[in-house]
C-alpha cells in the first residue's frame, strides 16, 4: 500500500480484522460445491408477490417515499413493530423506545460506538456471532467468554469473572447474549437462567444487549418471553427483518430505554443519516396487510424438513464417528463438536469433496475454544444436499482419523 494512505489512516484501522467468513466464502464458490457455510434464507421462500403487491405505494405517495426520512425510523413500520413484537416485549413500547436500523447489524455498531472504549471488557457467550465479536474488536474492545450447554450461556459463571475483572482495575460494559437459537451454538436461553441473568445484570449494574433475529423462526416448544420483559432498564434487545422476510431489504430495529435509543440515534445521523424510507414504506405495507404473520408458517414448515433432515443425517453419519451436538429448536444452525478432530484441518479436506462448513474457532472469544467445532447451516440446502453433504463429510472425517496411504 502506498505510504499516501499507510502514515493516515487511523488507529482503528491498523488493528480492524476482515472476517474470516467473508474471505472463506470465496473459496467455496465452486460448481458442485455442497454448503453449509453460510448464514442464507433460501431463496425459494422469498415472498416475492407478496412484496411486489405494495409496489402501489410508490404511486400513491411517492414523493415523500423517494425522500429523506427521519433518523429515529418510518412512522408506521415503528407503529407495526411496537405492536407486533409487544408479546414478547411483555408490553407495546413507545416510539421513542425504538429506532429502526439498517439490519441488526447496525445496531451492534451504533451500540458500540455507545459504550466502547479501548479495552472495555465484554462478557459474551463462547462462541458468539463472529460479526458481533468483529465489530466490538473493531471499536477496541476485549472479551470475557462464557461456555454453553443446552440451556445456553452458563450465567451463573459470570459474578466471578466480573469481580475478577474489577479487580484487576478493568471495567465489563456488557453482556451480549443470543438467546434465541444461537448463531452459531443452535441452544436457547431457558427461562431461568434469563431471570438469572437479570439479576447478575441489576446486582453488578452491567447492561444487557440481547441480540434475536431468529427468535420468530421456531420449529418446537412454546416461544420464551425475552430478558427485556424481565429488567426494568438494563436491556437492549436488537431484531431483525433478515431471517422472516428478506436480508435484502437491511431492515432491523432495536428496543431499549429512551436515554439508550437516543445516543444510538446521534451515532446513526453520523452513519447513514436514516434507514431507506422507500425500503422501509414497503416492508410496512407488507406487515400491515398482514402478510408477515401468513409468511413465517410457511418459512417454519421448509425450515423444519431441513432442520429435520440434517438431523436424521447427522445421526445416521457423524454420530457414529463420535460427533456430538445439541438440537436446535429454531433458527438456522447446528454446532458440531469433533472431539478428536481439527476442524481446520477437516475444511480443507471437505472442500477437496465439494462441502463447506464453516470451523469452530473463528467464532470463539478464547482462541482454541472452538477448534474441534462446526458450524453447519441447514436453510440454504435442499433435504437431498444436505444428506450428500452429511455423507461427503463423514468421508471427510474418515480420511482424517485415517490418512490415504498413496
Ligand atoms: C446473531 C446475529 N445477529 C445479527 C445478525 C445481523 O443480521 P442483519 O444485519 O441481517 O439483521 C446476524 C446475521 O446473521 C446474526 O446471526
């Protein structure tokens, strides 16, 4: 790079990481090629009529639609999510408790910007979401990770590992939970430990940011009320249109107290000024004609025979082999432990058999954590991709437990 650009650029900058996954993706763009590597809706579930239906909206006010909207987000679509999400929320909030982002992701950042300073400490599941833990080291922070089981983050290890922290003189700004079918863990939160975690929360005066954009997309079991409905002030919760309707649109929301929304808010006129309006008209009208509630059955129905078939697969291939995981009862993960196996070292051989996955470690807060794990994803595959690819994998993991002899 030439020393113009080199001897500018910031801090941040120098010390900022790509991820791992987005350079990976590349690699796995090969005719043939099974994958279960990514994070994708399938594509077939898109609801394109439906969408296209409120197309009409762009003639009857277009010229507001095709102009700048406010920051804090579009009227009505805020008016639909407030109602719509208020049985998980445990009430409807009031406008000035939400802004409306650009994806979930957004919210991550401006939450960031917010409460991050050079060498904060974060406690976090381990793993977590990679482009969460990407943009907290991006903004300088460092992490506390929190082991999993099937009832998700073991809360009751996080009081010692604060006032250790504390200590040591260093200061933990937040816990960043994903209860909901974790990315890339597939457990949930029980609703004890939620409760748990609010009162570590209030006791150590440590926020919450709960991360739920697959929260909708259950297959099993009851819906559980969020950690937000539990905690008076302490916690941001950030949802997502991404995993019900389309990623394509970048449209998110996050939920907190007013004080928070309104910080978040002054960071996003810095970022983007405000969220597409015309994006945002149209997902309203497609909420509000009560499409999005027809929608999610049928996202649930194809998701759950994919769900179900790697399953069935994973059974009949991989446990055998010693391979161990936990059931996810939504979302769009499963987290595969191979206990005696290098993930990274079984990419490369999987990938020589046309299946991607995506390895363990990136994911991991504590390097090496995540060594022996996988993350498959099931939306994007077909029932019959994925049992080839269960079975392209389990050839993988056979050549690696015993070398070819050539
Ligand atoms: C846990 C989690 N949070 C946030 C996001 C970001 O989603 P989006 O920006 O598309 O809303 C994702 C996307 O995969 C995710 O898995």
């Amino acid at each position: 790079m030439s020393k113009i650009w080199q001897e500018n650029f910031s801090n941040i900058s120098k010390n900022s990481r790509p991820s791992p996954i987005r350079e990976m993706l590349a690699l796995i763009r090969q005719p043939g090629m099974i994958s279960f590597a990514g994070g994708m809706p399938a594509p077939e579930v898109f609801p394109v009529d439906k969408f296209y239906e409120g197309v009409h909206i762009l003639k009857d006010d277009g010229a507001n639609l095709l102009q700048y909207g406010t920051t804090e987000g579009y009227p009505p679509l805020k008016e639909f999510l407030a109602e719509w999400t208020a049985p998980r929320m445990g009430r409807k909030v009031n406008p000035d408790e939400m802004l409306i982002t650009t994806g979930s992701q957004q919210a991550l950042d401006l939450f960031a910007w917010a409460m991050i300073d050079e060498g904060d400490l974060i406690i976090t599941e381990d793993p977590s979401y990679l482009a969460a833990l990407t943009v907290f080291f991006n903004h300088g922070g460092d992490f506390i990770g929190i082991p999993t089981d099937r009832e998700g983050m073991m809360v009751d290890m996080i009081p010692e590992k604060i006032e250790k922290a504390r200590a040591e003189g260093k200061k933990v700004k937040f816990i960043y939970t994903i209860v909901n079918f974790h990315n890339p863990g597939g457990s949930t939160m029980s609703v004890e430990r939620r409760k748990r975690l609010v009162e570590i929360s209030k006791k150590y005066n440590v926020p919450v940011f709960e991360d739920d954009p697959y929260g909708y997309v259950r297959y099993d079991g009851e819906h559980l009320p969020s950690i937000f409905s539990f905690h008076d002030d302490g916690v941001i919760y950030a949802g997502s249109f991404s995993k019900i309707l389309s990623p394509g649109t970048r449209i998110g929301w996050v939920t907190g107290p007013k004080e928070i929304i309104r910080n978040l808010t002054v960071f996003k006129q810095g970022t983007d000024l405000c969220s597409s309006t015309i994006t945002q008209a149209l997902v309203a009208e497609y909420c509000n004609k009560g499409h999005l509630d027809g929608h999610l059955p049928t996202i649930i129905e194809n998701y759950r025979v994919k769900r179900d078939a790697m399953e069935k697969n994973l059974e009949k291939y991989l446990a055998p082999m010693g391979a161990t995981w936990v059931k996810p009862e939504g979302g769009f993960f499963y987290w595969i432990n191979f206990p005696k196996i290098n993930t990274n070292d079984l990419f490369k051989i999987a990938i020589d058999k046309k299946v991607a996955f995506v390895p363990g470690d990136p994911f991991c807060p504590t390097p090496g954590t995540g060594i022996h794990h996988a993350r498959l994803n099931y939306t994007f595959s077909t029932p019959e991709q994925i049992e080839e690819g269960m079975k392209r994998l389990a050839e993988a993991v056979n050549e690696l437990a015993i070398p070819a002899v050539h």
